[in-house]
C-alpha cells in the first residue's frame, strides 16, 4: 500500500467514525467553528445532511482505494440521496411534528428509486459506442 493510499484510507475511516458518531447523536464540529453554534432548531437540517456526507465520502474513497470508479454521472447523486434516507431513518425523531421531514423522505425514496433506473440505463449506454 502507497502512502497516499493509506492516507485516503484514513480519511474514509475518519469519514465513517464521524458518520456513526453523527448518527448516535453527537456530533463533530471543528475547533473555533461557526458550526459549532447551531443546535437546537437551526442546526436540525445539518443532522442529517453532514452524516450523508461523510457516508458518501467513505463510499467513494473505498472505491477509489478498490479501484472501481463509477460508470455514471449520476452514480454520486444517487449515493447522496441514499445516505440521506439512512441517516434520516436513524436520525429524524419520529414525531407529527416532524411530518414535512418525513413527507421529504418520502419523497426522497421516489428520487432513489428513479436515479437507480437511470443510473443503470447511463452505465449500459456509456460504452456503447466506443468500438
């Protein structure tokens, strides 16, 4: 292994440490930051969005380090909004008060379920004609 392959490797483990450490509730914020001032109700839209993050990163620096790159442009997009609804499931109180970030969800599954198709139909068509 390559010293930059062991860097990218400890970066996607600080990736995943942050996202599991994020979605258990407590979250990273960096020293002196403006984010470590909203919580409560302003930084409720960021507990679902920094953990995707992360998750999407470790995803993507894992199949780098495998290799594999995507065979679409839509493949990180796709990746985005699943690691949303996996955080979100763990994350988002399940309360009436919270309906619009459920109804968001929701409607999230529909866009997962379209990027899968489309995903697919783009990686066929990518080397299509290349010979």
């Amino acid at each position: 292994m390559t010293f930059r392959k062991a860097i990218l490797a400890l970066c996607m483990v600080g990736c995943l440490a942050a996202a599991a450490v994020s979605v258990m509730g407590q979250d990273v914020y960096l020293p002196g930051s403006l984010l470590g001032e909203l919580t409560g109700e302003k930084g409720s839209s960021l507990a679902v969005i920094r953990p995707a993050i992360f998750l999407t990163l470790a995803f993507f620096i894992l199949r780098h380090l495998r290799s594999k790159r995507p065979r679409s442009s839509i493949a990180p997009v796709q990746v985005f909004v699943n690691s949303v609804l996996l955080v979100g499931v763990f994350r988002l109180p399940f309360s009436t008060d919270y309906w619009i970030d459920w109804s968001i969800m929701a409607g999230l599954c529909a866009v997962s379920v379209f990027l899968y198709f489309e995903n697919r139909g783009e990686a066929q068509r990518i080397f299509s004609n290349d010979w």
